[in-house]
C-alpha cells in the first residue's frame, strides 16, 4: 500500500515496481496452485482479511465460528 500511497503523490517508478512485483507474486500462486482465474481471486480474496487482521493484532478466538480464516 505504501507504494501505491507513493505513486500518487507522484513517484511512478514505485507504483511500476509494485505493479510488477504483484504481478510476479500473482502468477507464481497461479502456477503453483494449477488453478483457473477465478480459483486464483478467490485465493487472494480470502488471504486479504487474514492480513487485514495480523496488521491490526485480532486475536484469533475473536474473529467467530465459520469464518473462512479459523480454518
């Protein structure tokens, strides 16, 4: 995120290499997986909230039963 913060406030060159590194990172897991498109998304799309809630220190035991990250 930072680097995209770093695009808009005009350095295009780090905005190019995130782009690039994403890109990277995403066809790696692509690869990896053997999986569709859509079974790629759906791999980013669930690893997004587990982020989200390491970056703000959730304890685990609060997230709730059936949520796709207590597995």
């Amino acid at each position: 995120m930072r680097g995209y913060a770093a695009e808009a406030q005009g350095d295009g060159l780090i905005g190019e290499i995130v782009r690039a590194g994403w890109r990277r990172i995403r066809e790696a897991v692509h690869l990896s997986l053997g999986a569709d498109t859509y079974e790629t998304a759906k791999f980013f799309a669930c690893g997004m909230p587990g982020d989200t809630l390491a970056a703000i220190s959730l304890p685990p035991r609060t997230r709730g039963q059936g949520s796709v990250l207590d597995a």
